[in-house]
C-alpha cells in the first residue's frame, strides 16, 4: 500500500502563531501606504521580498488580506479586520522590547498610565506617591482625550487609563475611582455661594457658562433645559481657565464637574453641590482583561492606583 500523500494542516491557531512580527510590519506597511513600491521602500526590502512575505501571512491565515491589480491595492473586508490586531500586537511587542532593555539595564519595569487632562493634576500626586515606594517601575503618565486614550489601551500603548465611564467593551476591566458632581462655582460673595448645597433651579436669572461640547457639556445642558434655564449668550468658553476668569471677575456663575475645579477653589470663588438634579459622571481605572497576565506588574500597581486616587480626590471635609 502506498504511502499517504496528504499533508495534515496545522490548526488554525498554530497556523497564525507561525506568523512573525517582521511579517506583521510589512501587512501594516502595505495597509497604511496602499502601494508596494512605497511599503517596500518604507520597510527597505525588494518588492518581491514584500509579496513573498504577504503570501506566506494570507497562506498561514487561509485568507486573503488584500485585492490587487496593476494599480491598486486595497484591504479586504477580512484583511480591514485582520489589521487593528496586527498593530496591537506590534505596539505590545515594541513595549515588550523597550521594557526588557530597561529591566536589563534599569532593572525597573515600565508602567505606562494615561488620564483625561482633569485627572492629571491627581494621577500626578498618586504616581509621585506610588513611585516612591514602587521603586522598580518606572511610571510614565500622558494626557488626552478619552476616545484616543482608550484606543491606546486597546493597541497596547497604555497600561492603564484613567478616564469617564461611558460603554465598556469587552476585553476592558474597569475600576470605578470616584464619581464626579456638577458644581456651581460663584464668587464668594454671591449669594448663591451661601449655603451647602443648591438646586439647578436657583440659577434662573443667572448669567451662566459652561462647556458647550462633549460629555460635560451635554450633562449640564440637560440639566439646564428641564429646569428651562438657558447659558449665557454674552460668555462661551470651552477651557477651565476662562470659566474661572469670568466668574472670579463676576462676570457670570460657572457649571463645571468638581474634578476640573480641583486647585481652583480660592477665598474669591466657591463651589457648591447642584442638585435636583444630581448631577454624577463616574471616574475609572481601565484595564485591558489580559494585563495580569500580560504586565504582572502595571495590574499590581493597578490595584493601588485607584484607591490612592479615590483617596487624593476625596472632596475636602471642612
């Protein structure tokens, strides 16, 4: 009887393990570039080389990533899929890199933590804490807006996120850290500024700012209208700053969450809780699933980081 000539497959896991991490910078090269000659410039390999090692990706995933003709290459519909995962992958691996050499030559892990920019003052404090008693992580913090922040904790850019809760994906944890109220701020000498705490009510005939966009300012607009009060046409601002500026003149009373008033709170402005409606955005620590597994350490400091926040931003008993 003659031999078999079939040849067992790998399963399709163990196929696509097979694939290296130089073959996934030439898929994102000839994604991003949408042309050979450009990607195999960029990745300074022939263009044949380029093709050859498409092939084997499409071969080892039983697919096709891309279409192509004499002028045009473009992404399939499987190879759109396929890509944000190739960069998460490559984005974990160049951070993988860079953490070995540092705990080679360091001897120190790297952590990396991004916030929205209200928590930044209080991330500050917390990884000035922590860092003093973690001194085998090097923690590295970053600003930004909460949508750009959560893609870099998808592809593996950020370890932790401290952000607003809004839908949690799947694959993301989420610790809540403290939830944030809408306050008034008014000068001291205001009579709204008197007492412990006010319905949104009480500002009618009021000149009001606020934040017109995102999150914050479709919270208080809400409020605003089902109390039928309106903002003020003579003041717009869209940074803290400004709002602070124009009620320490007097020229208006601010709406603005408590987190983003932090630090400005002086003897000429004070806050007061707005209720009826309260008012609560919750501020978490988010994770990726995985990263206990992952980075043992950045879930390690995770699990300190959120207290120490909750603590930090514990609104003062005076």
């Amino acid at each position: 009887m003659q031999p078999s000539s079939t040849i067992t497959l790998p399963r399709p896991a163990a196929r696509i393990q097979a694939i290296s991490l130089r073959q996934l910078r030439f898929f994102t090269a000839l994604a991003e570039s949408a042309n050979f000659s450009r990607a195999a410039e960029r990745m300074t390999v022939s263009q044949p080389a380029l093709s050859a090692a498409i092939r084997q990706i499409e071969e080892h995933m039983g697919l096709r990533l891309f279409d192509r003709s004499t002028h045009h290459v473009a992404l399939t519909e499987a190879g759109a899929a396929f890509l944000p995962h190739a960069r998460r992958l490559l984005t974990t691996a160049d951070n993988a890199f860079v953490d070995m050499n540092d705990a080679a030559t360091r001897g120190k892990a790297v952590v990396r933590i991004g916030a929205i920019p209200s928590a930044i003052p209080a991330a500050a404090d917390a990884v000035a804490l922590l860092g003093r008693n973690r001194t085998d992580l090097s923690l590295h913090l970053s600003d930004g807006k909460s949508d750009a922040l959560m893609s870099d904790l998808r592809s593996g850019a950020l370890d932790l996120v401290i952000g607003v809760l809004g839908r949690v994906e799947d694959g993301i944890d989420a610790s809540l850290i403290m939830e944030d109220e809408m306050m008034l701020a008014a000068p001291a000498d205001h009579p709204l500024a008197s007492t412990p705490s006010l319905p949104w009510s009480a500002l009618e005939g009021s000149e009001i700012v606020h934040f017109t966009g995102g999150s914050i300012g479709e919270l208080s607009s809400a409020a605003m209208r089902q109390n039928n009060l309106s903002p003020s046409q003579r003041f717009r601002v869209d940074q803290v700053g400004s709002l602070f500026g124009l009620v320490g003149a007097g020229l208006a009373v601010g709406v603005i969450p408590r987190l983003y008033a932090r630090g400005y709170e002086t003897d000429k402005i004070k806050l007061v809780p707005l209720t009826g409606p309260s008012i609560r955005r919750k501020l978490m620590l988010f994770q990726r699933a995985k990263l206990r597994h992952e980075h043992p350490s950045a879930f390690e400091l995770g699990t300190v980081l959120a207290p120490a926040l909750s603590a930090i931003l514990a609104p003062s008993q005076t």
